[in-house]
C-alpha cells in the first residue's frame, strides 16, 4: 500500500467504499454530474432498524490499496457502480462483456455492483435486471439517486450476513488467519496447530469482526469485539494487529463522541440517530473501563453474544484515551516499514481529532512525527499533496506559521527542478495562501503606519517568489505589481545591491507592461490592490506657494465683512486644535487665481544609492479643473532634501484641494495621496481659486534697478537728482493677460523720510492713460510721471561741525585733503576713497516711493478682486551747493567763500544748463528763505552776490564764488 | 552552544536574530519563525495554569531533524529563541535555563538604556556580546 489518503478522518473506519468508474468513452463532464448524483446518497437509513450505513464514494481507487481489505475493512472496495454509454443494441454485448471485466478487478472484495447505461433504448433496454440500469440519456435519469440507495441496501445486506457469519463461527472451526499483503510470505512453514497461532488468529478476526460491526452501524458491538481484540493480540505481540484494534477502538470513540465528524466538513454528515441518543452520556468518567465478559475470552471460539449488555458505553474511551491510544497504535505501526501510509494516516486522523479536542500542542506532534514518515519513493505530485496536506492539518490547529512554511514547500515541489512541465499557476496559488501566515497582505495601506514590523528576510524571500512566479506564468503585469510592492514596503531591508538589482529588474518588466495605478483582480477573486510609489522619492513636505506680489488677488473692502473670518467667538482662545486631519483640511489664507500658473512645493528626497528619475511628476487635485503641468526632475544619490516645485493652471473658479501628486518612476506611474503619506508637514492644502484677472506688466523708460527696497514691489528704478531737479519717467503698461483690464488707479506712497519734502515729489496725469480703457489683451498704455526732489540740504551737522571747529578760518571740505583726515578723524571712521569722495558723505539724500497701480478686470472684477502692481522709485538727491569753506574776516562783514559747486562733475551742456539754471533759481529762492529766518534770528543781512545776474557768457558755471555775511 | 538566538518583540515581530552559519540565515529565520506557533500556543495554555505563570522558561518548542528550539517568554511578552544543533547531547536542560537567564539580564539592560526606543532592533554592542559568547562556543 503505497497511496495515503491524506483526506482521511477517523470516521472513516465506518463507511464503505463503493467505486464509480467510467467505463468505455463516457464524456468527463457527464461522468461527474453523473458521479455527484451518486455521491449524493453518502448515508442510507437501513428500512426496519435503526443503523445507517454510510458510503465514501470513489471514482479513482487503487488495487493496492484494496488489498488492505482485511487489516482494515474500510479500504475494501465492496461496491462498484460503472457508468458507460451504449448507444446501439448491437454494442450491449460487449458492454456487458467489459462490465464483468471491470468486477474483476475488484472482484475477491465486491459485495455488489451496479451498471449504469446511458444512451440505449429499445427491446434490450427493456429486460428487467437488478444489477443494470437503462437510462435513455444523461439528463434523462430520475431515478438515479433510488437505484443507489437500493444498491446501498444490498451492500448493507452483504455485509450484515457477512458480520453475522464471521461473529457465529463456530469455536471448533478453524478460524482463517487473516493478513495483509506483506506479510503472507512470514506465514509460510507456521505451524498452524500452536496456541499462539490460534490466538493471533483469533485477535485478527475480532478485530475484523469489530470493522464489519462499526460500518454495519453496531457501534457498541464493535467497541466490545476491538476491547477483546485488543487482549488478545496484546498477549501475543501481534503488533501490527493491534495497533489496528487499538485504532479501530479510537475510531469507534471517536465516532461516539463527536457525531460531527472530525473532517471540519460541517453538515456533510448528520448526527446519526443512536449516537444523538448517546449523546448525553458523553464525558463519562471511567470511560475506559474495559468490562468484557470473561466468558467470551476463555472460550475459544468467539461468542456470538456481544450484543449482551457489556459495559456499553463504558467501553468507550474517554477523550484523554483516545490520544493514548492512537498513540500506541501509532508507534507499533511504526515498527513495521511497510505500513507508513496506515501509520501516517492514523497520525493524520489523531491529529484531526486533537484540533476538534483544542489540543494544538499535541497535534503538533503528531504532525511532527507524520513528518518523519518515509514512505520510500513519492513521485513530485504526491509531495506536493503532503505538504499542501500538513499545511492544511497546522492551519487546523492554528499554527499559522507552520502552515505557510508547508505551503510553502508545497509551491515550491510545484515548480521542482526535475518536473518537467512545473506547474508555476498552481505554485503562484499556493504562495498567495501563505501571506496570512507571514502575516503579509498585499494592501501597501498596511504598511504605510510608522517603520515596518515584521519577518523581513522571510517576507522578502516570499514576495521574490511571487515575483518570480509570476513572471513564469507569463503575467508580466502581475510581477511589476509584486516588485512594486517589495520596493515600496520593503525598501528599509534592501542592501544598496538588492536596491539596484529590484529595480532593474522592475525597470526590465515595466518596458514590457508598465505598472498602473488599477486594481489587478486574480481569478480567484483576491484583489491585488496599486502601490504608489510614496517612498521613491520620499516627500517630507507640502507647501502651496502664493502667487508673486503682482499678481496676487485683493479684495474691494467694504464689500464682504472680512474681519471675523474665525468661527470662534474668541478673539483669543489658547486651545487650538492640534489633529492633523484639521490641518489638512484647513483653508490657506491666500487665493490663486484662475488661468494663471500656480506652484506648489514639495521636498524630497531620494533614498536609493543611485540618481532617481522621476518623470511626469504632477499635482492631484480636486474641486476645480486643474490642468497639471507635469515635471521630470533627476535626483542625485541619497541626496538631501530637494526642493521640487510642480506648477499647473486652474482653469476653473472654486476650492482647489491638493490631494497628492502623480509619478512615474521605473516605468511605474503611481498616485500618491497625502492623507496616505507618513511625516508630510502640510501647513494646508485647500486654497481658494478666484476668477481670472487681466494681468499687467510694466516697463519703464529708465533702466530697472537690480535693489529692491522691499519685498512687496515688483519693480522699481532708481535715479540721481540734484535738489530740486525734476525728470520725468514714461510707464509703459501692457496687458500680458487675457482679460480685458477696465480699471486703472494709481496712487503714491512716499515712504517715511526725516527729510522734509517741499512740494510734491510724484506727480501724473492719469487721464490720457484711462481713456485708453479698457485695455483688451496685448494692448499697452503709458503714463509720465514726474519726478522732482526739494529737500531742505541747510543746517547739516557735519557742516556745522567743520565751521565750528576752525575758530577762525575753516578750510571747508577739501576732502581730498590728507590734512583733513587726520585732523578729523571721530567724524569720519569710514576709509575715504578720493575719487568717491562724493558719495561719501551724507550729502546725498535719498527719497524713496512706491507708485501703486490697481487694475482690475475681468470675471474677477465682478467678484470684487483686483491686482495691484508697484513701482519702486528710489532717487538720490544731491544738493546742488556745497559750502566748501567759511573763512571768518575779522572786519565787522564775514565772507564766506562758497567754493566748489559740484557741477564741476559732470560736463554740462546747454540744455542741462537752462534747466540748472531753473534749479538754481529754485535753490536761490529757498536760500532767500532760508536767509530771511537766519535774518530775523540774528539780524544778519546778506545777499548773494551775482546769483541771478550770473552772466556767465561760455555758458559754464563759475567754479565758486562769494557770499558776504553782514551782522 | 547556540546557533541561532533570537528576540521577538510581543507583537511577534524580531527584535534581534543572529545565527552562527551566515548562508543559513534564511533557514534560521524561517526556524524561528514558525516556532512562534508553538510559543503562542504555550502561552495560551499557560494563562490556565495559575502557577506555572511565574516559569518563563518555555522549554523546548519543538525538534527538528538538525536543531533543538527552545524558548523563553519575559513577563512583558517579549519571546526569546534559542536554536541548538541536536548533535549537540551534552547541553542540559540547566545550561538553557541559565542562557536563557543570561540573555534576560542582557535584555534588561538594553531596556534600561533611556536611548532605546522598545519595539525598535536591538542594536546594542554589549547584548551583541554576551550573544557572542553563548555562540562562539560552537568553533
């Protein structure tokens, strides 16, 4: 016997075996509709008793097996059912011929068989015989299920004379010695005349006599005869036999005491009448009892009268017993080679009854020892049926983690090296039902909380296998989907070579099936959720950037209340909301506009050794329609963190939401949400998108400056004046934007100076300009400005200083004068270059504007948005007269030599001139008035000699010239 | 003495595994793995059992046909595995016990460490030691 039923279960021992086969050419999908009709009719109530004879319906058996017959009469084939199609009278003949070939096979142990015909009609299918039935088709046979059961019942008779005739031998008849196949030879030259002879014999027929009682439905009967059995091959050492006997009586308890059944196939027998019956007395202490008449022993033949009242359930073994027992007969089947399928089958059963009994502990064991049987040589397909059988009996007890490891060697028998056709389906199945024991799912949501916790060497291996496997059964899509798993999830435990070595071979099967973000559904129903790739390149941070100040939104005031925004009704409250979701739902106070490019910007990094290739990075949103402009972006090697600014365009008004953001990296484009992202700071990510607005641009007629006072200007120019001088600045506006602009204001801010302005430092006309409006798109419009400095130069400190300090005669500001440094060197710390000589004193003044421009237009504009558009004008003034030296005269008139006017600088032309001359004029007239407060101060009188008359005939200004003080 | 010691954090997930051949390594994880079942197992049993509640030694979880498993359970479920080869007779039962013992009092320490975040690998030089001495043995 050489083929175990792995399937096999202790109540097994009470079903006989009835074989359907096909016989001759029967279509496969008939014969099994055909075969479960059958198979149907598992347990038949016997008319005029209580037994019920169960069935185990086979359609493939083999021989060898049958030849056990006698160790253990539920491996005896006693039925045969043959389905076979005949379609003419003419064929019948040798059917029936064939039929009576095929009894033979089984024949030394058929009790009855059967001949199903399909196809025939007509006079021979009239002839009325018990043992062949005649059905015109396949689908015309109703009464199939009747015949069976009527079949059943023969059996039944069969088998209960059969028990009646082996249990009444008489005790003068020498009894058969009955044994299995090995064994025959050792009985060869026996004297058969010993008393240790006749014992064995005895024994071996009890508990024969016990199979035949336990499957005719005695159970009682059968408990009684495996007891005595049991006596008596124990006294003469019949191992083999008694551990059957032992076996047989566990079966019988087992059978008493879980009327369930122990095969976990829940409603696929029910409850037997007597064992319900029995039910109650379960559980009974002293179970084990044996109370067998001792008349039945001491007499040599074996009595017929079992059915006397002994012991009755008290026979039964108690559940601790049961687990003894079959330990026993497990370890005298042990002694013998040949019976390592009946040993490893009593371990299975054990094994069965242990996980009904809770006791893994022990299961294993039993598995542990079913392990280690040798069973000589198992072709590959029958070591995959064992470990996939063990696999199936750990997960029974619970021990998940066996179970997995034996699917697993299970899968991997599938796809041995020396079968020649591997079965990779069958071995990528099998692997899919270890995850659980690994305690892996394929969902990467599972793994996206904190640092992975697992078995990452062994996990790693499984999914590699997956990988692989899959790949063999020629589903590229199904291997990226497994490779994209293990780098996401598993990309802490990958040396720096598996890194490069995954990913090339990710890179080798994407070039064939790019990875997608759609759920691949297997035919089996399991659903192998997308991996996006959130670790390649790790996200750190998500921030939504503001539009650039020019282009920025504003509200009209006055038309929504905009002061109370917060829901609160405190103005202050210290209890703020700290949970992230708030966060990332919360409004960004700033708006975006429709049609214009927006940035958001995260930063990443790379963890892998090598330069990541991220294509087509772009934004996920919603709310509005949000055309996405896609960026590829290189990251070096484990690089730092990389800013990344992906850009798109709303093209619609609304809320805006930034769920996450698209990549494609290895040939795997993934969507990355951030609510499903570890440590991402967000300070928000839904922001308000208002209606488009046109948008300016400017330009000026003199050149840009590079210094940007402050942050908030989008230009700004800068220009030398002298005081009092005025230029005048062209801004030219274009409308770069698609919206019509229809409002144009201008206003000026001058921004705080101590200086004191005379007169207005900004002035324009507007009008010219807004009758151009509305200015339609590309269109461009100009607007002078004006520009003049007055500012009040008199009273400077360090002037002053320079007077004060020379009592008598103060040698000015020859400030080239090495002299003067070293006389003066607390005012003047600074290193004093000669030619910049200038610029280095605070002579300069510098005024500063910010020409404001808020333009509205558009959808926006109806909203109530405008832009606003600066002007940054920065001038520096200098004065147009220095006082380069006052010499004191001792006479009762002071002169002051004014020495110096810068003018010398820069060559004046005639034009320049006619307008410093207005600017002299200026500075004269402000002297004046200057002179008229110190006057009335100091009651000095002074004038300014040939100021005005200055009749310069070259049209130069004099170098210097005299001023006389009077007091 | 040892081949393989590991330590497995309550929620069944390694803490520490080192084994002594570095080509089985792999074999040793899958050893240590599904021996999990059986210390699962034990444990269950053992919250019946009032008084073997103070025993944390497990015993021997299973044999193979090359290595003997035994296990140890500290009072805040994180699981210790021995793996010993089976040629390996004159190991007692004792001896276990006090490797056992030992690798506690190194366990301990590794706790005390106010740097050491529990549930993270055990990366510790001074638990690698001790570890090194109940292993080296075996060349």
């Amino acid at each position: 016997m050489s083929v175990p039923d792995y399937m096999q279960c202790a109540e097994d021992h009470q079903t006989v075996v009835v074989v359907v086969q096909p016989m001759g050419i029967v279509p496969e999908e008939q014969f099994f509709r055909i075969y479960k009709r059958i198979a149907s009719v598992s347990q038949v109530s016997i008319r005029d008793s209580q037994r019920v004879l169960f069935i185990r319906f086979r359609h493939h058996y083999p021989p060898e097996n049958n030849e056990w017959g006698d160790f253990q009469t539920h491996r005896k084939v006693v039925g045969l059912i043959s389905v076979t199609s005949c379609n003419t009278a003419k064929e019948w003949p040798q059917t029936s011929d064939r039929f009576h070939g095929q009894k033979e096979v089984f024949g030394s142990t058929l009790y009855d068989s059967r001949l199903l015909v399909f196809g025939l009609q007509g006079e021979v299918a009239e002839q009325q015989r018990t043992d062949v039935a005649f059905y015109p088709s396949y689908d015309d046979c109703p009464d199939v299920e009747k015949r069976v059961e009527d079949f059943v019942e023969s059996i039944f008779i069969v088998l209960e004379s059969k028990r009646l005739d082996r249990a009444t031998d008489k005790s003068g008849d020498k009894i058969q010695m009955l044994c299995v196949p090995f064994e025959k030879k050792d009985f060869v030259g026996l004297d058969t005349d010993s008393r240790h002879y006749k014992k064995r014999c005895q024994g071996r027929m009890r508990k024969h006599v016990g199979d035949l009682c336990l499957q005719a439905g005695m159970l009682q009967d059968a408990l009684v005869h495996y007891h005595m059995a049991v006596e008596l091959l124990r006294s003469v050492n019949d191992f083999l036999w008694l551990g059957a006997a032992l076996e047989g009586l566990c079966s019988a308890s087992v059978i008493f005491h879980y009327p369930g059944g122990t095969a976990g196939k829940s409603g696929a027998r029910k409850p037997s009448v007597s064992s319900a019956a029995d039910a109650g007395k379960r559980h009974r202490p002293g179970a084990q009892e044996v109370l067998i008449d001792p008349g039945a022993l001491t007499s040599s033949g074996i009595s017929a009268d079992t059915s006397a009242e002994i012991g009755r359930a008290k026979n039964c073994l108690s559940q601790e017993d049961i687990i003894e027992k079959y330990k026993e007969a497990i370890s005298y089947y042990g002694k013998y080679k040949s019976a390592g399928v009946i040993e490893l089958e009593a371990c299975i059963k054990a094994v069965r009854v242990l996980a009904i009994q809770k006791r893994a502990m022990e299961a294993s064991e039993f598995l542990q020892n079913a392990v280690y049987i040798n069973l000589g040589q198992l072709s590959e397909e029958e070591k995959i049926q064992r470990y996939s059988v063990l696999s199936e009996l750990y997960e029974l007890i619970g021990f998940q983690r066996k179970s997995a490891f034996f699917k697993r060697v299970a899968a991997m028998q599938c796809v041995a090296p020396t079968i020649p056709e591997p079965g990779w389906k069958a071995c990528y199945k099998l692997l899919l039902e270890t995850l659980p024991g690994y305690s892996l799912s394929l969902d990467p949501k599972d793994f996206s909380k904190g640092t992975h916790r697992g078995w990452a060497a062994v996990q790693l291996r499984l999914l590699h296998e997956l990988v692989y496997a899959s790949r063999r059964m020629g589903n590229p899509g199904l291997s990226v989907r497994h490779l994209s798993f293990l780098l996401q999830t598993m990309l802490d435990f990958l040396s720096d070579q598996e890194k490069k070595e995954v990913t090339q071979s990710l890179e080798n099967y994407t070039s064939k099936c790019p990875g997608g973000m759609e759920v691949i559904s297997l035919p089996d129903g399991l659903k192998l959720p997308p991996v996006p790739f959130t670790k390649l390149p790790i996200v750190r941070s998500v921030s939504l950037l503001n539009l650039p100040v020019s282009l920025r939104p504003h509200k009209v005031k006055g038309l929504l209340g905009q002061g109370l925004s917060s829901a609160s009704p405190f103005i202050y409250s210290p209890i703020t909301m700290h949970s992230r979701g708030d966060e990332r739902s919360k409004k960004i106070d700033f708006q975006w506009v429709q049609g214009d490019v927006c940035e958001v910007q995260l930063m990443v990094y790379n963890p892998m050794p090598f330069e990541l290739r991220v294509e087509n990075m772009g934004l996920l949103t919603s709310g509005v329609d949000f055309e996405s402009l896609p960026a590829a972006l290189s990251l070096p090697a484990e690089s730092g963190l990389y800013p990344v600014t992906l850009v798109g365009v709303p093209r619609t008004a609304g809320n805006i939401t930034i769920n996450g953001y698209h990549t494609s990296v290895f040939g795997v484009s993934s969507d990355c949400l951030l609510e499903g992202l570890v440590g991402v700071k967000s300070s928000g990510c839904m922001v308000e998108v208002v209606p488009s607005l046109p948008r300016l641009q400017l330009c000026t007629s003199l050149p840009r400056s590079a210094h940007l006072s402050s942050e908030d200007l989008s230009t700004s120019v800068s220009l030398q004046l002298f005081n009092g001088e005025t230029q005048q600045l062209t801004i030219t506006l274009e409308n770069i934007g698609t919206e019509t602009l229809n409002t144009l204001e201008l206003t000026s801010k001058t921004l705080s100076t101590k200086e004191k302005l005379f007169g207005e430092f900004l002035t324009w006309d507007l009008q010219d300009a807004l009758s151009h409006l509305p200015l339609k798109s590309g269109q461009s419009v100009s607007i002078p400005v004006n520009i003049s400095a007055k500012l009040d130069f008199s009273g400077q400190e360090s002037l002053l200083n320079d007077l004060n300090d020379d009592g008598i005669s103060v040698t000015g500001l020859p400030v080239s004068s090495p002299l003067r440094q070293v006389l003066k060197p607390r005012t003047e710390n600074k290193p004093v270059g000669s030619d910049a000589s200038k610029n280095e004193f605070n002579h300069v003044k510098t005024l500063e504007a910010v020409l404001t421009f808020k333009y509205s237009g558009g959808a926006g504009q109806v909203e109530g948005y405008y832009r606003e558009l600066s002007l940054g004008v920065r001038v520096d003034v200098e004065p147009s007269v220095f006082f380069t030296r006052v010499s004191t005269l001792p006479a009762t008139r002071m002169a002051i030599q004014v020495d110096k006017l810068d003018f010398d600088s820069m060559p004046v032309t005639d034009h320049d001139a006619l307008r410093q001359a207005t600017v002299r004029q200026q500075e004269e007239k402000r002297q004046q008035v200057q002179g008229g407060l110190i006057n009335s101060t100091l009651d000095i009188h002074w004038t300014i000699i040939s100021f005005t008359e200055a009749s310069c005939p070259d049209n130069t200004i004099p170098n210097s010239f005299f001023l006389t003080l009077q007091c | 003495m040892a081949v393989c010691i590991a330590v497995i954090a309550k929620e069944n997930y390694p803490l520490y595994i080192r084994s002594v051949p570095t080509q089985g390594e792999l074999k040793f994880h899958y050893t240590v793995h599904t021996s999990l079942d059986v210390v699962e197992e034990k444990i269950s049993g053992v919250g019946k059992a009032l008084a073997d509640q103070r025993e944390l030694y497990l015993g021997l979880l299973y044999p193979t046909e090359d290595y003997k498993v035994y296990g140890y359970m500290t009072n805040s479920k994180v699981k210790f595995v021995i793996v010993v080869d089976s040629s390996n007779t004159s190991l007692r039962d004792n001896e276990i016990r006090s490797m056992f013992r030992k690798l506690h009092n190194s366990f301990t320490d590794v706790m005390c460490n106010p740097f050491y975040n529990p549930g993270d690998p055990i990366q510790s030089k001074a638990f690698d030691s001790i570890v090194s001495t109940m292993m080296v043995q075996a060349f």
